[in-house]
C-alpha cells in the first residue's frame, strides 16, 4: 500500500495538469518555451505516473483494468474481474 501523501501528491498533480493543459498547448503551438519555463512544473503531463486505483502500488501497473498487477491476480483469482479466468491447457 503507497502511504496516503504519495496518493494524495498524485492526486493534486493530475489536478495541475488538468488545470493548465490548455494554456500549455497554447503557449507549444506559439513556440513560447520561456513561457512554458514559467509554469509550474507539476503542470507537465511528464511529471504523472500511473498507479493502482486500489493499493497506489506505482509498479506492474495493468493500463486496461487500472489496477497493479497483484491486485489483478487476487481479483481474478476470486472471480471479481468479469470474462477474465485461469488459462489451463
């Protein structure tokens, strides 16, 4: 489990970047990096990093459900994720 400041930084970041994308696109299509330079730098799309929606966990992160890897398997394991079941062959 992520401690809840790293959840919640995450968080805020997302808030910033949504918050300044389109002054940032406007200032990328004029070509005015110095005044990109002034922006904050939690506003930059970069500066994100996916985690898991359940646990925060930042690594194994499964794009299509959202979730972290362990997650995924604990889920499925118990039959919580729909069309997903063990391969046996």
């Amino acid at each position: 489990m992520a401690r809840e400041a790293v959840k919640a930084r995450g968080r805020k970041r997302e808030k910033m970047v949504a918050k300044y994308a389109e002054k940032r696109k406007a200032l990328k299509e004029a070509g005015d990096y110095i005044g990109l330079d002034k922006l904050p730098r939690n506003a930059s799309p970069v500066r994100l990093h996916n985690r898991c929606k359940l646990t925060g966990r930042p690594k194994g992160y499964m794009r299509k459900f959202g979730i972290n890897r362990v997650t995924f398997r604990e889920m499925a394991s118990a039959g919580l994720i729909p069309g997903v079941t063990k391969a046996s062959w």
